[in-house]
C-alpha cells in the first residue's frame, strides 16, 4: 500500500494531483505500473526508466519503498517476476531504511541490457 510520509494513504484524488504535477497528466497506479513493465522489458534509457520512478516519488528523494516496488514487480508487471527474481535484483542492490535508489536500479538494469 503506498503511503505518505506522515504515515496516512492518500486518497485517489490526491494520488492523481500529486501525479498531474509530476507528470503533467492523471496517472493512476495501474497505468504507471504497466509502463513501467513495458519499459523493463525494453530496458529504455536511463531518462525514461528514471521519469517513471520520479512520478511515484512525491518527496523528491530519489528512492522508492523496495516493499512496494516488490509487490508492484511480483503482481502487476509485464512480465511478472517471481519472488525469487526479486530477491536476486534486489540482491544487487543498497536497500537502506526499507528504500531503495531508483537511480543505482535504473543502472543495474542498463549494465543486464549490455
């Protein structure tokens, strides 16, 4: 479940004014998870791959909840991963205080294209 830093979730209205300010139109969960499974599958440029982390990312901090981002990959990617897929990317990577750098993710996944 996604929550804000004061411990509250959001409401939906809430959710599609905070994304329209980030990314100029209404996105929805759903939506920004599709895309983002199609852009892993592709493995876009690092531009791209970060512009879709950075509409989840209401602080600004550079990191997502590596929580969140496992049942996002687990349950609504294209393709889904398994847990154990997760646990191996996530094995690569410096999860600090449950949160994970979207840009050191977007890296890994371009060095996995070359």
């Amino acid at each position: 479940m996604l929550t804000l830093w004061n411990g509250s979730a959001p409401t939906e209205e809430r959710l599609d004014e905070m994304l329209s300010d980030v990314c100029g139109v209404p996105l929805n969960l759903t939506l920004f998870l599709t895309l983002f499974a199609q852009k892993l599958q592709d493995v876009d440029p690092p531009e791209t791959i970060n512009n879709a982390f950075q509409c989840m990312d209401i602080e600004n901090s550079g990191t997502v909840d590596a929580q969140d981002l496992r049942v996002w990959l687990v349950t609504k990617g294209e393709p889904r991963l398994t847990d154990a897929e997760v646990d191996e990317i996530f094995s690569r990577m410096t999860i600090k205080d449950g949160r994970l750098e979207y840009d050191a993710f977007t890296k890994m996944l371009q060095n996995k294209k070359s």
